[in-house]
C-alpha cells in the first residue's frame, strides 16, 4: 500500500510539473512581427530602420559600447566562450539591462539588426573543445559591431565562431534570431542559422521580417508580380467600363495582415516605390514614415491565452529606430513618445571607461495651441 501511495504522489507531482512547463511554455516570449528596410538615398548615403515588437516589455535603453570593453561569450556548458575586445565603438538599442545591442551601428558606419526568427533558427552543433570560440545568439550581433568594419569582414569572421543554442534566462528558452547586416557601401546580408548550418544570403531588396527563411521570402515575392504603383486602367466588360474606386488600384491585393510574408511583401514595395530621396536626412525620416505602416497597437495581434494577471498577450511596437550609417547617427521612437530622438555617436567619448545609455521609457505629452497667453 506504502509503495502505490508513493507511486500516485510521484504521479501526481510529475503532472504537476507538466502542467506548469505547459503554463510557462503558452507564455513565451515572442517578437513575431519585426520590419526592416534599408533606404539608399540619390547622394549614396545609407539608412536601415526597423520596428521592435514583443509581447513583454523588453525595458530597452539606448546605449553607448565603448573601444576596448573586455567581452566574454557564453557556452550551452557554461564554460567562458570566446573572448574578444571592443575594437569599434557602437550605439543602440539594449534590451533589459543587456550589454549588448539588438539593433545599431559602429563608429566605422557599419550595422546590424537582430530579429525574431521562430521556427526556423536551429544553431550550430556545440562540443567542449570548441568553448573558447563560442557566442550566444544574443551576442552575436554586438560581436559584429565591436569586431567588423565591412560587411564583407562580417561575412570571413562568420567562419571563425561558433554560434551554439545556449539557454536565455531572462526568458528560459535558447533565442531564435537572424540577423540584418548593412554598411556605408549599400551592401546588406541577411545571417540566419537554419538546421545547424550558417546561411548567409546577399540581402540585394534591403528588407527583413521574421520566419520564414530569407530566400523563401524572395520566393514568395513572385506571387505579387501583378502589383503595380500605377492606378489600374479601367477595364471592359462587355460594353461596359469598369473603373476602380480611388487611389492605389494597382495594388489591390496587397496582403495588408501582421504576418511575416505579408509584411515583407508590403515594405519591398513600399520601400522602392517611395519618391526617393535625395539625403540622408531625408531617407531616415522617410523611413519613419514608411514604417508607420508597420506599427502594431497594443492588442491587435495576440495570441488566444491571457497570462495569469489577466493580460492580454500580444505582440506590438515597442519602438521604431533609423541607422544613418554615413552621419553615425542613431534615431528611435517609442510607443509611449513618437517624437524622434538622436544619438550621435561622433559626438561620444568613444574611449570611454564604461557603457552610457540613456531611457526611452519617456511619455508623450501633448503641444497646446491658441490658449489664452
């Protein structure tokens, strides 16, 4: 009797425990509705922007890395994983108290991008002797920023590292991303590691989103070939004429929805019909403008469960960044302040002996017009 009692407490207990992965795996973290383009401008000058979406506040602060930080990796063993140097200073965004960035540039006007890559992200096979050139997947992207000048230095150091599903306390999981990398020349990849390999594709369009595989993207543009920036002529239907209501008939059909491909399909088009500009200046606020199709309100895309307050679990902008890549010169928007800011980083002590950053939890307030003085 004594052993069948143990037997259902032990039981019992393991469902316990089921039910709690089950609960905590429903509430994972998930950033499935990221954008971004890249803008050339007529002069050459380069900017690439992005939106931030999460379903948990991710408590982002811009942040200035400093020449000369000594960097550690981090290994699935926990074992200390590459070491490096900061060789290029760089400015951006630093999520949750992280110092490291998920979006930004370096003093050399080179770029890169973090993204959300669900179900498709499987990383490099990881054994103990190969510890010592080892990075996160959250690392991987300030490594570049600290190491490369060039997008073509990014894709030759890319050999010599290891990228291994190493676990993410902060969310319990191993982090599924790819990656955007841009520089002053135009030339922009896409790094993804898709079953255990490292795929690097030439980024030639300049736009990013999330999973599927960068190529199927490209793929899944031929879909739309019918799409066209001219109005649709009127057509004959027997002896009658047709006309299309309005503006934008030529590109009715459209896919208008939060999903990955839809969204990539919409910022190629939007990003190359654009009237284009003739700076940088006016490439980056361009760019903000383009990407204001792209912001997801607070609960218009969420998932079926609520967390257990009750909230809402939701994907939605957190914030909108710009990278000018000639100027070095990094703007971002909140969802609690829409006015852009700047941070220059020529301006900055690049020598600096520890991080700077600044908030950007800062609210919105309305400018009052015509009250009595």
């Amino acid at each position: 009797m004594k052993k069948k009692r143990n037997d259902s407490i032990v039981k019992s207990r393991l469902r316990g425990v089921a039910l709690f992965v089950a609960f905590t795996m429903s509430f994972l973290p998930t950033a499935q509705a990221c954008t971004g383009i890249t803008m050339t401008a007529a002069d050459g000058n380069v900017v690439r922007a992005r939106t931030m979406e999460f379903n948990v506040d991710l408590k982002s602060s811009v942040s200035m890395i400093p020449r000369a930080q000594e960097r550690t990796g981090t290994t699935p063993d926990g074992k200390p994983g590459l070491t490096w140097k900061v060789k290029y200073a760089s400015v951006g965004v630093s999520p949750m108290g992280l110092p490291y960035l998920v979006d930004g540039l370096n003093e050399k006007g080179l770029s890169m991008g973090l993204f959300y890559f669900d179900q498709s992200a499987e990383y490099q096979p990881y054994v103990p002797a190969d510890a010592a050139r080892t990075l996160a997947s959250w690392e991987l992207g300030s490594y570049i920023l600290d190491s490369f000048a060039t997008v073509d230095e990014v894709r030759k150091g890319l050999n010599e590292v290891v990228v291994a599903p190493v676990k993410f306390d902060k969310f319990n999981m191993v982090l599924p991303v790819h990656f955007v990398v841009t520089d002053t020349s135009g030339k922009s990849i896409v790094i993804e590691y898709v079953k255990g390999k490292l795929n690097i594709h030439d980024d030639e369009i300049g736009i990013i989103t999330n999973n599927p595989p960068f190529d199927w993207h490209m793929t899944n543009l031929q879909n739309y070939v019918n799409l066209n920036l001219q109005n649709s002529p009127a057509q004959k239907l027997g002896g009658v004429s047709i006309a299309g209501l309005g503006q934008g008939t030529g590109l009715l059909g459209m896919p208008g929805d939060f999903t990955s491909p839809s969204r990539f399909v919409r910022a190629a088009i939007f990003a190359h019909g654009v009237t284009p500009s003739t700076d940088a200046d006016h490439a980056t606020f361009q760019a903000f403008h383009i990407l204001n199709n792209f912001d997801i309100p607070k609960g218009v895309a969420r998932e079926g469960e609520k967390d257990e307050a009750g909230n809402i679990n939701a994907d939605y902008t957190q914030w909108t960044s710009a990278n000018d890549l000639t100027a070095r010169r990094f703007y971002f928007r909140t969802y609690e302040d829409s006015s852009i800011r700047v941070i220059d980083l020529t301006k900055q002590n690049l020598d600096a002996h520890e991080i700077l950053s600044w908030p950007m939890d800062q609210r919105e307030s309305a400018i009052e017009l015509g009250a009595p003085s």
